[in-house]
C-alpha cells in the first residue's frame, strides 16, 4: 500500500496541472493530507462512494497520462544514472563510464 502511495504521490506531482480543481483537491486530501474518504466527503457535502469513484477514476487517468508521458519512468532512470554517476566519481572510475551515462542522461530528456 505504502507504494502505491508513493507512486500516486509522484504522478499527482508530475500530472496535477492536468486534472480538473477538484480532482486535485480530492487527491491531496487523500494521499497527501492522509483525509479518509469520509472526511473527504463531509467537507464537500456528498457520498463516500462519490468521492471514492472520483479518486478510482482520477488515479486511473494519472496512469494512463504515465503511460503515454512517461515523466515519473524517466524521473526515476534518471535519479538512478545520477547515483550510479556518483558513485563512480566516489571511486575515482574513468571518464568513459561517465560520458556513457550522461549520453544515457542526455537521451532521457
């Protein structure tokens, strides 16, 4: 669960300005602000089940602009090329394997 939170958390960062007010709002509320569906739906005055389809459907749609965008997936190769990239400079490695990674960065963007 805690994943699947983390990941919802990167996707809402990376694809937040394409949701519409209030599926922003209900997706802070839920996965940053830690609000239940309950208390969700008090504060907007409708069902449990409304805010909960709300939040299946709008999770639905931060995966599918994932899938085409790609933003989170090159996030993370690009997080991992950077350790890797300090790690090698660390150990005092050769300049080949840091040009090969900074291409590989390069390439991402």
């Amino acid at each position: 669960m805690l994943e699947k939170t983390n990941r919802m958390n990167y996707l809402y960062d990376f694809y937040q300005a394409l949701l519409t007010p209030k599926q922003s709002s209900y997706m802070a509320l839920y996965y940053l602000d830690d609000y239940s569906l309950g208390e969700i739906a008090e504060e907007y005055d409708v069902s449990r089940q409304a805010v909960y389809d709300n939040i299946k459907r709008t999770e639905a749609m931060l995966e599918e602009y994932e899938e085409k965008l790609l933003l989170f997936e090159k996030f993370q190769k690009r997080s991992e090329l950077i350790s890797q990239m300090k790690e090698l400079m660390s150990n005092g490695e050769n300049n080949r394997d840091l040009n090969e990674m900074i291409a590989e960065l390069e390439k991402l963007d």
